[in-house]
C-alpha cells in the first residue's frame, strides 16, 4: 500500500483566519507513532500559525499552541479534527477583544 491522501483543504473561519488540514494514511506508521495516520493540522490568525497539531517522524503525536508544544493522544482522525476545532473555537472565544 501506498500513502493515500484522506484531508487537504483549506477552510476560511474569518477574513483574517484559516484552518488547514492535512491527513495521510501510511503504510506503516512513522517513527514515534503507533497508528499509520501523519497529518499536520494548523490554524492561521493574521499571517500567524497559532495553533497547529502534527506528529513529526520521531517526535509523535503533539499540538503547538503558540509557543507551548503538548503532546497529544492521538486516536482518530475524525476526533483529531473535533480536537483541533474544538481548540479553534477556545482560541477564538480567548481572543474575541484581540
């Protein structure tokens, strides 16, 4: 089996913000994972990365929110994308009055 493509779309959530997701399905999974899924999920306020989700070759599953890296318990994608929305949403509801 080949990497096949699952997600790569680009959402606008405001003139001045958006979500890009990015989902492969592996043949084996990458150094540091446990499950064949590699995906970088990033959301874009004003030109700035301020929350994004990735699992690196060798560094596993994590999420940056701004300059704070978490690691992250992957378990799906389909509950990477309620998380990573979920994150969106408590962002954007944090900084209404930026």
């Amino acid at each position: 089996m080949k990497a096949r493509l699952l997600v790569r779309q680009r959402i606008e959530v405001h003139a001045f913000a958006f979500a890009e997701l990015v989902i492969w399905q592996l043949p084996v999974p990458l150094k540091g994972s446990v499950h064949r899924f590699k995906y970088r999920l990033a959301y874009v306020v004003d030109g700035v990365c301020v929350l994004r989700y990735d699992n690196e070759a060798g560094k596993g599953d994590h999420r940056h929110l701004g300059q704070i890296e978490t690691d992250y318990a992957f378990s799906s994608p389909r509950q990477l994308m309620a998380d990573f929305f979920g994150d969106i949403q408590r962002y954007n509801h944090e900084h209404a009055d930026d």
